[in-house]
C-alpha cells in the first residue's frame, strides 16, 4: 500500500511509500532499506510482443527512498469532492490482492504469493513468485502489464536480485473483467481483473480516533487505492520520523495495515514540520462497501522525532531509536571506506568491478555492534530498557552493513548494468554524500536534541 505527505507550505503533494510493520525492529529495517535497492534501479523498458504501452517514469538511481514502490502520481484532495474514482482490483479465487488507481500515467503495484502467510518473522525467507502490476488507461479501455518476480521478497519489497519474466500486456474495460492464466506455471495463482470505483472520502469522526501524541493531528479520511486513509498532520516544529497507529482490539486476520511507519534513514523527516502524512486503515473506499474510519478503534500511539524526542509508546520509540543509533554507527564506519574507494578507484585503472569488490571485503569487517556509539545514545535518549535498546543497537548495525552489500549487488547486476543512468563515480559520489549528511544529522541530534523525554 501507498502513504502520501504533502508540504503544506507549498500545497503539493508526493507519493511516498510505507512499510509494513513487524515483530522484530532488525527485519523492519530490513526490509525498509530492501527499498532502496528499488528506487535505485530504474525500471524496465516497457516494450512487448503483445503491444508497445508507456514507460513508467524513470527515476535516476540514488541513495534511495526507504519505501515501498510508488504507484498513484498525486493523491486527491482532502477535501470530499463527492466523485468516484476509478481503481482496478486484482484478485485470486478467494480474496482482493491488489487495488489501484488509474490515470493516464503507469500506476505500478506489487504482490508476492506469502504476503500475508509468514506468521513467524523468525522464519527463513524462502524463494516465491511475485507480480508487478502497471496499469493505465488508454482510451476506453486500461492496460495491464504484468511481470513475474522470483526472489527472496520481503513482504512486497521486490528482491534486489530477482528474476524477471514477462507475461503480457492485457486489455480490460468496465464490462469485461478478465483472467489470467499464464503464470500458473510460475507458481502463481489464476489472477482475475476488475475495474471499480472508490469514494473520494470516507466516513468518521476524527475526533473519534485516540491520540496519544500531541504533536500529530488527525484531520480527516481519504480515500486512495480502495483503501480509507488517516490523515495526519504533524503539528511540531520538528521533522516525524516514526509514526505509529495501532487498532486497541488487536490486528484482524489479513491486516494490512502497519503498525508503525518509520522514515527513511537516509533521508529527512518522513513527516516534515507543518506537513501530512496518509496512513492507510483496513476500511474499504469502495462504493457499497465503505464503513465508519472511527469503529476501527484506532489510536495514534507514537510520533518519534528527529531530534531523539517522542511522544507515545516508550518502548516502541526505543526500538526505533536503538537501531537508528546502530545504523548510523555502522554507516560512519562505511563512509571512509566508500570515500577511500573513490579517491583510489583510478588507481585500479577505472575496474568498477575490483573496486567494488575490494569495498565488500572491507565491508565484511565491520563489528556487529559499537558499544561507545551505544553508550553515547544511551546517555542522550534514556531508554529504560538499556539491555533492549543495546539488542536493537546491534540489529540496526547488522541491517546497514547488510545494505551496504544491498547497494553495490543493485549497482552490478546485468540488468542494472544495461540501464544504468548514472556514472560509476556519479552514483557513489551521490550515496556518499547522502550518507555522510545522515550521520551529520543524527550526531548533532544526540549532542544537541532533548535529554531524556
């Protein structure tokens, strides 16, 4: 599913992608850096045998957007207009696996075959099939093109080395639903297709919904993609970089909402000062179907903020304090390696190839955990459960040096070779600069950010 933020000071809005929430914090971040591997790698020339459709809008690859992969351009306004809007809904036998909207430009979504079956997040990830679904209008009828993704998928983060198989360009129209039987042999179900309608707003109270922060405004509910949003405000002068929403009865079966969304470490605030964040909710935007936002019995229960600080859930906040702490560790530790590799890749005569490979030797040496980057955390951010916040520390270094690998397989795969856009001193340079501003920011956060909360 897709988030949304909009500035409110300039009144535009961007896509921005939202993870799923898990048990463990070290697969969370995981799974959220997986992502960047994705918004580095731009996408596959959209050409086929059965047709020739628009490309998807490419994106130069870069130190990357720690979400899931975008698919509506723009989201609507807030404001309830009273129009529907038109969606497309991908579904097995038994249940809705994707819903979308649809505009003249690619809307382009993902599904793998245990998105929701993986009860155990301990449990070893396991190679499936998956799809990525583009869709678009063309005249009266949308196009649908589907890929078959075969890899190690964390929840629909498509794996950075997938294999990638064509099944087709298809047309459907809104008297004719189709189906579709070709990656049967890939393991993948029998897909059907459908066109649908949403409701450009759902129903609720917002003042109905708990709030256990102060700084994060809930102030209405759109609807995208089918599905009833939150839309929260952050009301702060300070940039959100975690957010959390929980259901006080429990997740259902087939949640598909996240428990928390954490921002992208590389990047700024995931809810800048003054600005909105959509957060999806499990009530259907569909004509017909459409409940009250407020009888889910939500409550807001986290704002964690990029100065250290939080409001909320203390224990929560320090799952995602500890392993940015430890991120941020191993990425400092990466960061001369990576400087050390570009001041000396002429020296290897321009070998992208023995350059990068010296780099994951080095990488391979990084600890497993910084007690003194630790202690200094623990000293700024309090947490009490100094023993917990150490084991996440250590989860977060992990999950980075495991990225560090992420970056250079995404930047050396064949299929990334042929489509790169970017240079080889251009695209490290980029990541380099991206991840020495980070460590900058978190250090001066713990020397000059709140002590304690």
């Amino acid at each position: 599913m897709t988030g949304y933020r909009e500035n409110r000071r300039s009144g535009t809005a961007q896509p921005v992608k939202r993870l799923m929430s898990c048990r463990k914090i070290a697969l969370s971040l995981t799974v959220a850096l997986a992502a960047l591997v994705l918004a580095m790698r731009p996408p596959l020339a959209a050409a086929s045998e059965r047709g020739v459709e628009p490309q998807e809008k490419p994106s130069l690859p870069s130190a990357g957007q720690a979400h899931l992969p975008a698919a509506d351009a723009t989201p609507p306004s807030p404001a309830a207009t009273g129009e529907q809007r038109e969606i497309i809904i991908m579904s097995d036998e038994s249940r809705e696996l994707i819903t979308t909207s649809i505009s003249e430009r690619p809307a382009v979504s993902y599904w793998h075959v245990q998105q929701q079956r993986r009860v155990d997040e301990r449990a070893p990830v396991t190679v499936v099939p998956g799809v990525r679904l583009s869709a678009w209008r063309e005249g009266k009828a949308v196009r649908i093109k589907l890929d078959v993704l075969t890899g190690k998928w964390q929840y629909n983060v498509p794996p950075p080395d997938v294999k990638e198989t064509r099944l087709g360009v298809y047309s459907i129209t809104e008297s004719a639903a189709i189906t579709v039987e070709d990656g049967v042999r890939f393991g993948l179900p029998v897909l059907h297709f459908r066109l649908g309608r949403q409701v450009d707003q759902c129903a609720g109270t917002p003042s109905g919904i708990e709030n256990l922060t102060a700084s994060i405004k809930v102030e209405g509910f759109p609807a995208l993609r089918g599905w009833c949003y939150l839309l929260l405000r952050n009301d702060s002068p300070r940039g959100v970089i975690a957010v959390g929403v929980i259901r006080k009865p429990g997740r259902a079966a087939g949640d598909r909402r996240p428990e928390w969304v954490s921002g992208n470490p590389l990047e700024g605030a995931l809810i800048a000062p003054g600005a909105t964040y959509y957060y999806v909710t499990n009530v259907s935007a569909q004509p017909g179907e459409t409940g009250d936002v407020t009888r889910e019995q939500l409550s807001v229960n986290l704002a964690v903020f990029d100065d250290g600080a939080y409001e909320g859930d203390e224990a929560k906040a320090m799952q995602i304090l500890g392993t940015r702490t430890g991120y941020y560790a191993a990425l400092e530790r990466f960061t001369p390696m990576l400087r050390e590799m570009l001041d000396q890749f002429g020296a290897h005569s321009g070998n992208e190839a023995k350059a990068l490979e010296s780099l994951k030797v080095k990488v391979l040496r990084l600890p497993e955990f910084d007690a003194e980057a630790s202690r200094k955390a623990e000293a700024r951010l309090k947490p009490r459960d100094v023993n917990g916040f150490r084991v996440y520390t250590g989860a977060g270094m992990r999950s980075a040096r495991e990225q560090t690998h992420r970056w250079i397989d995404a930047y050396t795969r064949p299929a990334a070779r042929k489509e790169r856009r970017m240079a080889f001193r251009e695209y490290w340079e980029s990541l380099l600069s991206k991840a020495e501003a980070a460590v900058a920011r978190w250090n001066l956060a713990l020397e000059s950010g709140p002590e304690g909360n």
